[in-house]
C-alpha cells in the first residue's frame, strides 16, 4: 500500500513536505458506497507516482479535519503542492480523470500560482480550481 492514514498532527508537515511537494488527500468513510469505488482507483494512484504523497482522511475518525476542509459530501478530494491548496471537489473519479489532474498538478507553474495567491490575499477566501477540459 502507497497510501498513507493522515490524522490531524500530521497535516501540516504533510502539506509542507520539502522531498514530496504534492500531496493528494482522499476524504471517505467506510460506510460511504462511492468511497469504495474509488479507494481502489486511489490506491492505484498513489503505486504509479511513488513522487506525490497520497493520504486518505477517514472522515469517521477524523471528523475535525473533515471540519476544517468543509467536506459536505465523500469522497471529497483535496491537492496541495508546495503548501497551496489547489483543489477541492467531492466526486469518485474515474481513474483517467484522476490521471489527469495528477499532470495538471505536476505541469503548474508554481512561480505564477504563488504571484496569484498574492495577488488574491487581500480578497476574501476562495478556493483554487484547476481548468478541465470540460470547462
């Protein structure tokens, strides 16, 4: 198993991690249909890119967490590189979307997401979503 159980004093050295600068966090529940599905897509996941750290948050035992992040609905993903949050959706995804946000991730040009997120510190706060071909 790639996949790491996140609890909540590990989050911010996660989120900092200088060796591992990306980390994917997967909110679920045991109980929760969709989780399943996914938790094996994942997992997958986390095997193929040894380079990005995946954590999963079992929103049972972690329900603080779940808190902080505002997860209404599981699984709900979440991405940081470099320490800046750059995603959030509640949603399985199938595993070649997964696949695709991983290399929008990795092809980020962080210099311009940091000029952004400086930019954006004087409005309220907002959350980062990546553009999807969908868009």
């Amino acid at each position: 198993m790639a996949t790491i159980t996140v609890k909540k004093d590990m989050l911010e050295g996660l989120i900092n991690q200088k060796d591992k600068p990306i980390l994917f966090l997967d909110f679920w529940a045991e109980w929760c249909g969709p989780c399943r599905t996914f938790g094996p897509i994942f997992e997958r996941a986390s095997e193929l890119h040894p380079d990005i750290t995946f954590g999963k948050v079992d929103t049972e035992a972690e329900r603080e967490l779940a808190s902080m992040f505002g997860v209404q609905s599981i699984p709900t993903l979440v991405v940081f590189r470099e320490g800046i949050g750059l995603y959030q959706e509640a949603g399985a995804l199938p595993s070649p979307a997964l696949e695709q946000l991983i290399a929008q991730v990795r092809g980020m040009n962080m210099d311009e997401v940091r000029a952004e997120v400086e930019r954006r510190s004087s409005e309220p706060d907002q959350p980062w979503e990546l553009a999807t071909d969908e868009e």
